[in-house]
C-alpha cells in the first residue's frame, strides 16, 4: 500500500529537486501516535521532531555517537575571546522548492526562535547578535563563551515562507514543511511519507522514501509488523516485547536514550507551601517505592533512577548512596513538623500562628493519559495515607502544566519531560532563570550551571553536569522517578545497514540524529 502510494505522489511532485526511489524502497515505520504539530515553534512531540530530522537541516547534525558534526555549516572560527562566532555556511544547499539556503535563513530563523519558542531557548541563550556579512557567512556574539553552540540542532526554517508569521508564528500550520533536508515531506491519508532526495548535498540515503503508518494502538502496530506489513516499529511498550520476541525476522530494541523522557514528582517549593521545608521533600522520596511502581509498570517500559540526567546519557551521575523507600525514615521526618493530636489517624501541621492545628490535606495533580503517573499517584496516595497525610489527587487530560505553575497552590505533580544529549540544555530545566515551576532557586546551582555552558571540554562538562544532579538532588525540588525505556523494532530478515548505528546510539529513533534513517538497507534476496 506504502509503495503505490509513493508512486502516485511522485508523479505528481516538484521537478526543482530530485527523488530516489525504486520499486520496494519504502521503509515502513508503524506509530500509535501522531505529530503534536508540524510547526517546529510550537512542537515538543517525539514524532515531530523526527520528521524534523528528515526535512530540515542544522548548522551542525548530531551523529549516532551523539557528537555534533558539521552540517549546513563548512566551516567556523572563534575569535580570541570566544565570544564570536564566524560560521561559514555551505552553498551547495537548496530548500526542497528549489531556492538557495542562505545566511538570512539562519538569521531569520535563529530570532523567530529567540523570540518565540519556550523549546528552544536552553540552545539560543547567551545570544545577543546576528550578523549577515554575506550570503554564505554568519556571525553569532554571545554574552558569554557558549560552550554548546555545535550541539545547537534548531531547524533552519525558509525565509520566505515564513517571513509573513513572524509576528505569530505559533499560527502557521507549516503543512508544506518546506527545507533543505534529505527528505521531502508529503502528508496522506494514513500516515506521513519522507521521500529520499537524491541530490542530498550530504549524499542520498540508502532508501527511497521512509513512511510513518498510523496504528490506532502499540498492539497493533506490532502485529503489523509481525505479518510483514510494516518495516520497523517505534513506541512499543513491554506487552509488544512479551508478543514480538518470538517472531522470526524481528529484532527488538529497547534502551534508555539522551532523549528519553524523564519522570519526576516535582515539589512545590514556595515560601508558603508545605514543600519549602527540605526535609519534607527528603519524606516524600522515602514514601516513593520505586520497586513496586515499576513491577505494576509491566505495560510501560521504563527503568528506576534518582537524577535527572538519565543513564542513557554519558553524563549521569551515579549516586552513592540514594534515598530509599523507608516508611520509617518518613514517619520521623513527619513527627518533627506534625502529630495526629486528635487521635483521628490523620496529621496536622503544628502552625503557633494559628488557633488551631491544621489537618495536612496535599494536592497532588497528574496526567490521566499517562500510565506511570496513574500507578506512581495511585501508590503515592496509598502510601501518605498509612502515615496520616491526606491527599486530594486530581487527573487531568490536559498538560499538568497548565493546572502547576510557578507561584501557584498544587503542591504535589507528577510530569515529565524530554532528556537532551545535551547537558548544558537537559540541566536549563533547574537554572533559577528558567522559570521552573516549582519556584526551586539555588545560587549553588546557577554558579555551577554558568561554568557548565561556557566549558569546550567534554571531561569537565561531565563533571559540572554531576555536580548539578547532586545539588538537585540533595535539595530534592523534584523527585526522579525513573526514565522511559525506548522500546523499537525492525524487521531485520529484510532490512541491514543499522546495526552499528544501534551498538553506537542505543536505539533506531528517538536518538536525535538522522544516522539510521539515513543508513538503513534493504537485504538483497536470492531469486
């Protein structure tokens, strides 16, 4: 079905660039999702920025080691204070409409972000001029030595067609998805198709074209897959592992990757909030028993940690010594602030300004869509009301961040976010500038945080970035949970050619390089 499809649109596409394509050339990737937007401004989804890997380019791509190489950009130089960046740009580049890529785009499109989108700020900060000598060359100043200017992978957007939103940019639908990528994008009617341009400055992929199919669940996106329908899967769940390992043909994939996503119980630490006490916030994470969420987890895959920058990075710390779930430890914790005076089994907070003892009701907020958040609160309830602490725990379908922001009243939210092989953008979350919502602000971290995104040296960034894990850590405004596994599959009796992109990255996709896609090879087959 992929492939006479593909055929039908070729036929009827743009004649200013070329397409590879032959017959059979189609990787098929399953999905049970969709892109939360096409629109790179507004977009956070998982899915949205693969297809921003294949359409658009970078000044600089992260290969499968997750080290930035150069990309649209040939060329740069420092200047003695590394304040300043020349960035020479290559001029063989077209977008997919047939129009040059030059350094207006970059500028452009590096401003529209600055001004416009909460995702990428972490890699736009310490810019403070763009300057456009000429067409193929770029000048970035930067307040301070910005140390993780090469791991900037922003999406450079066409002028042109963009130019008309750059007061609203959020507004543009970007359903053309035009850019300089090695592949061209058309959406049909069941999924997202990707085709090969065979004029890829980069040089073409091994593949035709890469189509993202639509299934309405995981369950049957792998039986897709075990029939033969599709190529590859992405965003199983450890049922599909249970289901798919028996399989002839099917290679299974599961790892922890940079950009896996990290969940978290964050605090509300406010100056009138429970939580602004610190050891409080220590009693919540020896209320967490981590081992009895995960084994309830056994639908979703994932795996139990302490810091916020996971293993599947090359920066996490290893802690010595973690908290651990201890109900005892809790209840001492508790007995220092509060006592059941009434002998009702339930705890009020000793206040002297008060006249009379208030009764601990916490709030707790979570996603209803999200299963390790469901069972997370479900124990989390379970576990504060054996020790007298009531909880009034609301599931919303909405982005908890809407209900928890800085300065508000919830005092407990179970969220998560997306990780970044990126230390100086992963640890922004907890910089007192960012505006985190739990209201957490610490000078310790920010003098740390400053040294971290100004250093050139991968030793010393993997230094800083323990550092930061351990004073978030020991002052605990969030409480990591753990870290979701990537689960993926290829059918590897039909498809070569990613094998040392796996053993390099740990995974097909969700990796934040094209390697793979790039890569992949169907088998040659005996006649």
């Amino acid at each position: 079905m992929a492939f006479a499809l593909l055929m039908t649109l070729t036929a009827c596409g743009d004649d200013e660039y070329t397409l590879s394509l032959k017959e059979g050339d189609t990787f098929t990737i399953a999905v049970a999702q969709e892109p939360d937007s096409l629109n790179p401004v507004t977009s956070d989804g998982g899915l949205s920025e693969e297809l921003f890997l294949l359409v658009y380019d970078s000044l600089w791509r992260l290969d499968e080691n997750g080290d930035p190489v150069a990309c649209l950009a040939e060329d740069y130089s420092l200047s003695s204070d590394q304040l300043t960046w020349t960035i020479r740009l290559r001029q063989d580049v077209t977008f997919s409409d047939g129009s040059q890529l030059t350094s207006a785009d970059v500028k452009f499109t590096y401003e529209l972000m600055m001004r416009s989108s909460d995702l990428y700020v972490p890699y736009l900060e310490g810019i403070t001029d763009i300057y456009c000598p000429d067409d193929y060359t770029v000048v970035i100043s930067t307040s301070y030595v910005k140390g993780d200017m090469m791991y900037n992978t922003i999406p450079i957007l066409p002028k042109a067609y963009w130019s008309s939103y750059s007061d609203s940019p959020g507004s543009y639908e970007n359903t053309e998805m035009i850019g300089s990528g090695p592949f061209v994008y058309t959406a049909t009617e069941d999924g997202w198709l990707l085709q090969a341009r065979a004029d890829y400055f980069g040089g073409a992929a091994q593949v035709g074209a890469v189509c993202f199919m639509q299934y309405e669940t995981e369950t049957a996106a792998a039986r897709a897959l075990s029939t033969g329908e599709v190529d590859a899967c992405y965003g199983l769940s450890d049922v599909q592992l249970l289901t798919l390992e028996s399989v002839p043909g099917v290679e299974l994939i599961q790892n922890v990757l940079p950009r896996s996503e990290v969940w978290a119980l964050a605090l509300n630490t406010a100056e009138d909030s429970f939580f602004a006490d610190q050891s409080m916030r220590a009693m919540i994470e020896y209320c967490l028993d981590r081992a009895t969420i995960f084994s309830l987890l056994s639908g979703e895959a994932g795996e139990a940690g302490y810091v916020w920058a996971s293993s599947g990075t090359d920066y996490a710390l290893s802690l010595s010594d973690p908290r651990g779930y201890s109900l005892d430890t809790a209840q001492s914790l508790l007995w220092n602030v509060a006592y059941d005076l009434d002998e009702d089994g339930y705890l009020e907070y000793y206040n002297s300004g008060d006249d009379e003892d208030e009764e601990i009701v916490l709030t707790l907020y979570s996603n209803a869509q999200d299963i390790w958040a469901s069972t997370t609160g479900a124990v989390l309830v379970d576990t504060l009301g054996s020790l007298g602490i009531q909880v009034e725990w609301s599931r919303t379908d909405d982005d908890v961040t809407t209900v928890c922001k800085t300065g508000g009243s919830w005092d407990m939210c179970l969220c998560s976010w997306q990780g970044s092989e990126n230390a100086a953008v992963a640890g922004y979350r907890f910089y007192s500038g960012s505006g985190d919502m739990t209201s957490w602000s610490s000078s310790e971290y920010d003098n740390i945080y400053v040294n971290l995104r100004a250093s050139l040296d991968g030793d010393t960034i993997r230094t800083l970035a323990g550092q930061l894990q351990q004073v978030v850590y020991d002052q605990c405004p969030y409480i990591i949970l753990g870290y979701s596994c990537d689960v993926q599959a290829i059918r590897s009796d039909t498809w070569t050619g990613y094998e040392d992109i796996v053993a390099a990255s740990g995974g097909l996709f969700g990796t934040g390089s094209a390697a793979a896609y790039m890569a992949v090879t169907r088998l040659e087959t005996e006649e």
